[in-house]
C-alpha cells in the first residue's frame, strides 16, 4: 500500500512536470514581439488560450499535494525527504510557469495595444495634414482695403498657431513609433516611416509660415501708406493755414516779414512735392497687392491730395510777387540813410577810441608810461588825418539824401555834431604831444645821476681789506640794476632820436656808453671779492661735516673687526664670522666712497689735508688686516670640511669592520674554518690604506686645533682619541681572531699562514701580527717617512690651489671701466695662466702617488676643485666681461653615500611604471557595464501610452 501511494505520487509529479515544460517551450514559441502586426496577433491569441490552461495547472498542483500528503503519512522517515524535495521542485516550477504566462501574455498585450492606439493617432495626424494641405493650397485673394487686410491676416497667423501647436502631438508620436520599432521592428514604424512623417510636418508648417510673412509684409505696407497719406494731410492743412495768415489784411506784421515767412511756406510747398512722389511710388506698390475696386479709391485719393498741393502753390507765388513790388519802393531811401547813419556812427567810435586812449590820468607815471603815452599821441595825429577824408564823405551823403522828399533834418544834425567832435580831439592830441617829449627828457637823465651817486660808495667798499659778504652782494644787486638801465637807454637810440633831436642824442648816448664801461670795471672787482669770501666759507662747512662721520664710521668698523678676531668653536661659526667679515668688508668699500668724495674738498688746505692722509692710512691698514682675516677663515672652513669628511667616512668603516669581526667571533666550532681565514685576511688587506687615511685625519686635526678655540680643540682631541682607541681596539680583534683561525687549522695550512703572513700586506705599517725582524722594522720607517712626505706635497698642492683661487676670485670682482682697467685686468689673468702648467705638473705628481696613498677622497676632491679652477680661468679669459662668471661654492661638496642614496634613484626610476599602472587601473574603473534593462518595471510598461496599462511588481519571468 505505501508503495502505491508514492508511485502515484511519482506518477503525478512527473505528468504535472511535462505539461509545464510543455507549456513553458509554447510560452517561449510565442514570447517574441517581433514582426508584423497579423504574426504578433496570432502570438497574443495563443498566449490567451495558453493562459486559459492556467487553471488545469492548479488541479494539477492540488493533485500533487493531495498525493504527497497520502504518501508522506505512510512513508518512513528516511523517504519523506526525498518526497518533500520533488514536491519542493514541482511547486517551483509551477510558480515559475505561472510567472512566465502572466508576463509573456502581458508583455504581447501591451505592445498590441500600444500599437493600435499609435496607429490610431497617426491616422488623426495625417487627417489634420490633409485637412491643412487643403486650407493652404490655394492663393492668397486681394482684399479692397487695410481692414480687410488685417483680418486676413488674423486669420493666417491662427492657422500658423494650429500647425505650430501639432509638432507636441508629432514629437510624442515620433517617440511612440521610436519605441514600437525597438520592440516589434516592423518597417510601418522604422526611421523612414517617422521622417516622412517630419517632412510632411515641416512641409505644412512652412507653407504656413510663408504665408503669414507674406500677409505681414503686404499689411504692413497698407499700414505705412496709410500713415503717410494721412502725415501729409496733416502737413497740407498746417502749410494752407500759415498762408491765409500771410495773405490776410488783419495781420499786422510789415511787408518784411510777410516776405520772409512766404518764402519759408514756399520751400515747404516744393519739399512737399517730393513727398506726393513718395507717395505716388508707395500707392503703385500697394496696388500690385490691392483688389481693382481697392486701387481705383487709392487713385481717387492720390489725385485729390496734388491738386490740392497745385493750388496752394499758385496762391504762394502770387502773394510773394505782390510784397516784393512794395518793398521795392521803399528800400532805396532807407538803404541810404543807413548807410549815412552807420557811417556817422563809424567816426565817433573811432574819434572817442582816440580821445579814450590819449587820457594821461592824474597819476604819477613811468618811463615806460611816458613812452607809450608820447607813441599813442604820434599813433592817433596819425589817425586823426586819415579820418579827415571820412567827414568829406559825411558831407557828400548829406547832399544825396537832400533829393528825396522825406524829412533829413535829424541826419543834419548828427553830421554836424561829428565834425564838431573831430576839432575837438585834433586839438587835444597836439598839446599832449609836447607835454610828454618835455617829461620824458628828464627821465633819460635820471640813470646817469644815479649812477654817478653810487660809484664812490662802491670804491670805498673794495678798499676795505674785510669786507662783509652782504655788502658785496648788495652791490652786485644794484650794478645789475645799473647795468639793465644804461643798456635800455642803448637800445633807445631811435626813440631818443625822436624824442631829444639827433644832436642831443648823440651827444647823451656817449656819455652812457662811459658810464657802462665804469660799471663794468666795479662789478668785476666786486665778483671777485665775493667769490673768495664763498670758498674759504664752503671749504671749512663741508670738511667739518664730513670728516667727523667718516672717523665715527671707521672706528665702529674697526670695533666690529676685533670683535672677529676670536676664534670660534664650531664650524657654524666660523661660517658665520666669515659672513659677518663680507659684510664689514662690503661696509668698509662704502668707506672708501665716501672718502673720496670728501677728498676733493681738502686740495688746497693743509690743515685738512693732513687729517685726512691720516684717516686713509688707518682705513688702508684696516682692509689689510679684513683681507688677512677673510683668507683664513675660507682656510679654516675648508679645512673643517676636510676633516669632518675624512673623520665620518674611517668611523663608519671602522663601525662596519667591528661589526663583522664580532659576528665571527660569535660563530663557535670547527666548520668553515678556512672561508673565515680567507675572509679575515681580505679584511686585514684593507688595514694598511685606512691606516694611512687615519694618519691623514691625524694631520689635518692638528691643523684645525691650531686655529680653533680651547673648546673647540679639546672637543677635536677628544674625537681624536677615540679614533685611535677605535682602531686599536680593531686591530687588537683582528690579530686575535687571526690567531685563533690559524691554532684551529691543520699544520700544513699553519705553514702556509705563516708564509702568507710575511708577505707584502702583512709588511706594511698597518700593525704587527707576529714578531718582526730589524730589517723589516727598517722597511716600515721608510714607508711611515715616504706617506709623511706624500701628504706634505699633497698639503702644498691644495695650499697653492687655494692661494690661486683667492686671486682669480679678486681679479673677477673688480670692475674694469676704462680701457687701461681692462688691460691690467687681462694681464692679471694671463698670469695666473702662466702658473697652471706649474699647477699641472704638481697635481700628476700626486697622482702618480696614488697607489701609495690609496684611494682617498681627499685627491678626488683635489682634482674636482684643479679642474674648475682651470675651468673658471679659461671662461674668463675668454669672456669680455669679467664679471659674468658667478663665484662657486669655496667648499667641497658632499656625495651622497650609502643605502639611501640608492633607494631614492631606485624610486625615481620606478615611478614612471607605476603611475602608468595607477593609469590603467583607472581607466578599467571607468569602462561603462554593460547592462541589459529587461526589467520588467522597465520593459513592459505602459507610462507613456494613451490608455491604461497593465503593472506586474514580481520578479521578470524569464
């Protein structure tokens, strides 16, 4: 019986789950919205019929439950896993089958319905295009006037509105039929289905819109006509106006003016005419697009406006001809008069310009005065006779008004008022003459008199064997004053001629001429009192204040000098004293400037002159003793430098030597005896060159405590000491681990030790492994004398490099001006020149030590600083300015050593590659997914349709 139950149970399992693969391979048959509109419709019917199938599939799955509910209360235990697994799995599937009817029938549903409401709005666009192609189609009709017009175009720009208002529709159907296409693909909807779609728009809403401009344009030029037609009417009633005002006997304004203002209206009437042919032209273009009926009434009004224009112009010329007759007649005795009365008024303005001018005034006056006065008297009798000639013509006018039959008394009368006038003035202007010819002979007189008046005052005044500097300036004021007179009466030889008589005249100007060349003899004696008197006061001023600062200035540089000359206790300052030595030295060639400004002051004083040589000797000794102080302090710094290299770079091996030798020490037993003898003497083979370089920093420690202060040479000797300590203390391992390597190998290598041992290396004066004979002890002091006398010379070649150095540094900080500057200068250079090949054939000396003295620094340093000394010689003999080579850094420079120097060129070179990578990395981030949207939130939805839609929130079928 439990068999049978779970055999139906199998048995209805496995029916249920081929009719839901059956379903799901029919589901996948009809799941495809491509195609045309009868295909996707079939799929839509059998999706229907296969969704009517969806309730079998429940009876199905309540069999299967029904089934397993018997075989699970009759099975065992240990079955009723496997049965809770198959209906596990059926229950799954069936729920996947059912998910996938849902939305492949959906998906097919909405898209049908989709494309039916689409082809539903599109069959309403292309009505209203057919709609509108026959509203446009025909021509535009011509209307009788500008209402009519405007209405037409009222309506046009309506039906403009319309087809602009369907390009929402057009748009949103063109993205409806974009959306179809995406998932049906049938041509009906494709991109030249929706461009025809476009064109057939555009084509509507052009037509439309040339329309529309073409009625704007006809309006618009209706509109102008019609206001022009009107501003002429306007401008035709106002011309018509002014003429019947002119024409009228009511007004009272005179034939002149009535003239006047009808010429005015007669320019208007001709102005006029241009504007009716403007006219004229603009009817014969709003015609063209104006109905027969229309034309004729603008014709009518056209003709009515000229000759309205025509008659007001017969009515301006024939009042124009009548005034000018009028005014004829009465022109010719006013224009005489006139001219009568202008002329009168002529004379008197120029009689009372006269009489103005000549008014002496109650004032005393000057020369200058008097002069101008006497030329106005000549000037106006000058005038006054040519004025004459106008009062003869005065006359002859008064006879010809004397025809005419009007009243002449007033003309008369002013005619003979003006000649009474003209007497008048003639008479005054001759007696002011002579009273200014008398006055202005006294006035030449006065500077003579004066003069002779002030000449015994000034004798008086250079005789006086003191005199004061404001007197003599006093009189140099009034010669000047004197001079200016006598040559102004000079220069008026024509106005004296005039003035004296040319006898007179002559006879006063010599006397003037004596006169001046007294002057002139006074006035150079009183210059050269005066200028005596301003040198010895200007000497004494400006030594007095100029010497006391320079005394004062070269005693705080002298104070600052012997501040210096304590030795520091420190490199640093020694670094900092040579700074403040280049300072003192940059003050005291301030000094010397000054000096020599104030130098130029003392030439003839010997007082002065002597304080002075004084003052130049003491700045002389001054800079002697910076120059001394500068140079060794640059020796001292150098020095310094040379030591503390030499001192780090034996600390650090000896550091590095200790360390090994303790390592080997630590290494206890008998194995790999020989690899640590062959090691050790490697070692040991270096001992003889560090010895040497320890005997090096031994010298030039002495030579930096030579010049140092108390601490600093303790500090110096201290250093020392434990240098040597140092090395004794390695020395000592090393002949001990020696030793011991040696006990512990056989015999034979004994032997062979000890043979290896009083070779060369083990000879040298490094140290003493084993006991030694007087012959060797003898080779030892030979070779200890021959290292002292090779670091003798190479202590004088770096003393005589330097020593160049400091010279060629001089020679480029001068400043050569003039050409014999230049020349010493370059004969300088050439000297130093001179001495290279002395140079040269010292430092090969040097280097053919160099197996003797080792690989040392000290000569790669030496050899760094020989070549750019010969360098900088050679640049500046080559360049024309000695002053563009810079100075170079007087120290040695530092290399880098050492495990971090390699580390930092290990980076840089390393950096490259790794932002190349960095680079790429980014890039791979960047790199768009590649994201498939099947969602069904996203694909099947119906957001943007017509009608309603159908929503699915579950997971995706498929």
């Amino acid at each position: 019986m439990t068999q049978q139950l779970q055999d139906e149970f199998d048995s209805s399992v496995e029916n249920a789950e081929a009719w839901m693969k059956a379903i799901q391979e029919r589901l996948r048959v009809n799941d495809n919205t491509k195609g045309p509109r009868s295909a996707l419709e079939a799929r839509l019917r059998e999706t229907e019929k296969i969704r009517a199938l969806e309730p079998e599939g429940s009876l199905k799955m309540d069999l299967i439950l029904v089934k397993a509910d018997a075989a699970l209360r009759s099975i065992s235990e240990d079955k009723k896993h496997e049965v809770l697994t198959k209906l596990k799995d059926i229950k799954a599937l069936w729920e996947e089958t059912a998910i996938y009817i849902t939305h492949c029938h959906s998906r097919i549903e909405w898209v049908w319905l989709h494309w039916s409401e689409y082809l539903k709005a599109q069959d309403e666009f292309y009505t209203w295009i057919h709609n509108m192609r026959v509203t446009l189609e025909p021509d535009i009709e011509l209307q009788l006037g500008l209402k009519e017009k405007q209405w037409q175009l009222s309506h046009a720009q309506v039906l403009l509105n319309d087809v602009l208002n369907q390009s929402v529709l057009l748009e949103r159907l063109l993205e409806e039929a974009a959306s179809l296409f995406s998932r049906i693909g049938d041509p009906s909807v494709d991109e030249d289905a929706q461009r025809n779609m476009r064109v057939e728009y555009e084509g509507i809403r052009q037509e439309a819109q040339n329309r529309v401009k073409l009625l704007e344009t006809i309006t618009k030029e209706h509109e102008q006509y019609s206001a022009n037609v009107n501003q002429f009417q306007s401008w035709l009633n106002g011309v018509t106006e002014r003429l019947n005002c002119c024409i009228g006997d009511a007004t009272k304004s005179s034939a002149e003016d009535k003239l006047k203002a009808l010429k005015e209206i007669a320019k208007n009437i001709r102005s006029g005419g241009k504007k009716w042919k403007h006219l004229e032209n603009q009817c014969a273009d709003v015609i063209e697009n104006t109905s027969p009926l229309g034309a004729v009434r603008l014709k009518d009004e056209l003709e009515e406006l000229r000759k309205a224009l025509e008659k007001l112009k017969l009515l301006s010329s024939e009042e124009e001809e009548r005034l000018l007759k009028i005014q004829q007649s009465e022109s010719a005795y006013k224009s005489q008069a006139r001219q009568l009365e202008a002329d009168i008024q002529e004379l008197r303005k120029d009689l009372q310009r006269l009489e103005n001018d000549l008014d002496p005034g109650e004032e005393e006056k000057t020369e200058d005065e008097f002069v101008a006065l006497w030329r106005k008297c000549n000037a106006a009798r000058a005038a006054l006779a040519a004025e004459e000639s106008k009062v003869d013509r005065l006359k002859a006018q008064l006879k010809e008004l004397l025809r005419f039959s009007q009243d002449v008394q007033p003309h008369a009368e002013s005619v003979v008022s003006a000649i009474q006038q003209y007497q008048s003035v003639k008479g005054k202007t001759s007696k002011m003459s002579t009273d200014t010819e008398t006055q202005l002979g006294k006035l030449f007189q006065n500077p003579l008199q004066n003069f002779e008046q002030w000449k015994p005052s000034v004798q008086m005044l250079l005789e006086t064997p003191e005199p004061a500097l404001a007197h003599i300036e006093a009189a140099l004021a009034e010669s000047s004053q004197f001079k200016e007179q006598l040559m102004t009466l000079q220069l008026k030889k024509d106005l004296l001629n005039n003035v004296l008589g040319e006898e007179k005249a002559e006879s006063f100007l010599q006397e003037v001429a004596e006169a001046s060349k007294e002057r002139e003899i006074l006035h150079k004696s009183l210059l050269q009192s005066k200028s005596k008197l301003q040198n010895l006061i200007l000497q004494h001023k400006n030594f007095d204040a100029g010497f006391a600062p320079l005394q004062k200035k070269l005693s705080a540089i002298k104070a600052k000098l012997d501040l210096e000359k304590e030795p520091r206790p420190d490199l640093l300052g020694k670094k900092t004293q040579l700074q403040r030595l280049q300072m003192i030295q940059d003050d005291l060639a301030e000094f010397a400037i000054h000096m020599e400004e104030l130098e130029k002051l003392v030439q003839s004083n010997t007082t002065h002159r002597h304080e002075m040589n004084q003052l130049s000797s003491d700045s002389q000794a001054l800079k002697k003793s910076l120059e001394m102080m500068i140079q060794q302090s640059e020796d001292h710094i150098q020095k310094h430098w040379a030591y503390n290299d030499q001192l780090s770079d034996l600390q650090q091996w000896i550091a590095v030597t200790t360390e090994k030798i303790n390592s080997y020490q630590a290494v206890d037993g008998e194995q790999n005896i020989e690899g640590r003898v062959e090691d050790l003497e490697r070692w040991l083979a270096e001992f003889p060159d560090k010895e040497i370089q320890l005997h090096l920093v031994e010298a030039h420690g002495q030579l930096i405590m030579e010049n140092s202060s108390p601490e600093e040479t303790a500090h110096v000797q201290a250093e020392l000491d434990q240098l040597k300590e140092s090395w004794k203390s390695l020395k000592e391992m090393a002949t001990g681990l020696l030793k011991k390597c040696q006990l512990d190998r056989p015999v034979a290598d004994r032997k062979k030790k000890r043979a290896f041992v009083g070779s060369r290396w083990i000879s040298r004066p490094a140290f003493h492994l084993l006991d030694e004979d007087p012959k060797h002890k003898q080779e030892m002091l030979e070779e200890r004398q021959s290292i002292s006398s090779h670091l003798k010379l190479l202590h004088n070649f770096e003393e005589w490099l330097q020593g160049e150095s400091t010279k060629l540094t001089k020679i480029l900080a001068e400043t050569p001006s003039s050409t014999e500057e230049i020349k010493a200068h370059q004969s300088k250079l050439e000297e130093l020149q001179s001495r290279v090949p002395y140079g040269q054939h010292l430092f090969e000396n040097l280097l053919h030590l160099h197996p003797v003295i080792g690989n040392s620094e000290d000569l790669e340093d030496l050899r760094y600083r020989w070549m750019l000394y010969k360098s900088k010689l050679r640049q500046s003999l080559s360049s024309p300015s000695p002053g563009s080579w810079e100075e170079p850094d007087r120290f040695r420079k530092k290399r880098p050593r050492g495990v971090c120097s390699y580390l930092r060129r290990v980076c840089w070179a390393a950096l490259p590659l790794q932002l190349l990578l960095l680079l790429l990395l980014l890039l791979a981030f960047l790199l768009p997914l590649a994201e498939e949207t099947h969602s069904c939130t996203l694909a099947n939805n119906f957001a943007r349709s017509f009608n309603l839609m159908l929503r699915y929130e579950g997971p995706p079928p498929t």
